[in-house]
C-alpha cells in the first residue's frame, strides 16, 4: 500500500508473546492545507504502560513546541515500550480519489480508510489490540459505529480533540506531525 511505513519501536517476538493487552491512539497532521499530504499517524502501547506514557508528558501536540515534539519523538523511539506506525496520503492520491468520475472517494472516507489501515496492521502483526482512541474525522457517532462495526472485539473511543484528551493520541500525533512530515518532506 502506498505511503504505509513499517511499524517500529517494538520486536515482532515479543508483541506476539507478551500476552499483554494494548492501547491504541490515532491521529492525523496535515488536513488543513490545501497542498501536501495528509499524514496518520497512531501509537500503541500496553495498557499496564499508561502511566509511562502519561510521565513522559503527551498532550495536545498542537500546544507543543516543535523542540517539544522533537524531543517526545526521539522519546518514544527509545523507550522500548511504544509502537508506532504511519500513514501518509499524498496530496495526488486524495485528488485521485476525489476526482474519480464513476465513485468519488471523498477525503472523510480516504481519511477513514488510512486510520482502519493502521488498526487493521497492529492487529495483523499479533498485537493483543483491545483499546482504540481515534481523533475524529466527520460526526464522531457515526465514525465510532464504523469503527465498531469492522473491530467488535475493540472497545473504541472517537472524540473530537481526543490528542488533548488522550496520551496514546497525542503519541499518534507526534508520530504524525514529527514522523510523518519528515516522511513526506523526503518524497
């Protein structure tokens, strides 16, 4: 798939070993402007490890400097307890989609469609997913039911603002806007 970046931070081994139960957190960087891509980015962690998280100081990633988001970034690829993944939508790839004459793909259902992606590769790696924490794309309701419909087994969290809310967002947040823009600058 196009623009998906390999999980990292965490050995294969031990995340299908472990037995733990995980916690994941999504968030975008990117959907205001108009050029350029659209970046998701998601963060995972065991749900004993929430007080880590929490210590290292993830919070509204927007309220952040970009020395402090450069700083948790370098954090959360060393500390040996967070996974992480990407997901960059290029800027042609959401003007393809949209622009389709027979099936326009709009950027709601694009931006859904890259957050189930970076679920769907957690779980397929063997990661005890049991907890999701999406910022919100469209009407919260009615993205939380889609996401309940493809993942029964997960108990889902979709809140507007979620990455002030939530640690685990605001990780995927990092992931997004320091990562993931650093993704995209090289293409």
């Amino acid at each position: 798939m196009a623009g998906l970046i390999p999980l990292d931070g965490f050995p294969d081994a031990l995340l299908r070993q472990d037995g733990k139960e995980y916690m994941m957190g999504i968030d975008e960087a990117g959907r205001g402007p108009t050029l350029g891509p659209m970046v998701y980015g998601s963060a995972f962690c065991a749900v004993e490890d929430e007080e880590r998280l929490k210590a290292m100081g993830f919070m509204d990633s927007k309220q952040l400097t970009e020395a402090k988001r450069d700083k948790l970034w370098a954090e959360l690829q060393t500390c040996g307890f967070i996974g992480w993944s990407i997901r960059v939508l290029e800027a042609k790839e959401i003007s393809a989609g949209m622009l389709r004459r027979d099936a326009p793909y709009n950027l709601n259902a694009q931006s859904h469609d890259a957050a189930i992606s970076l679920v769907q590769r957690v779980i397929d790696r063997g990661v005890n997913l049991k907890y999701l924490t999406v910022d919100t794309v469209g009407d919260p309701e009615r993205y939380q039911a889609k996401l309940e419909g493809l993942f029964p087994t997960l108990s889902i969290i979709v809140a507007k603002k979620a990455d002030s809310i939530y640690p685990i967002v605001s990780a995927g947040s990092i992931c997004a806007k320091v990562r993931g823009g650093a993704a995209a600058q090289r293409r």
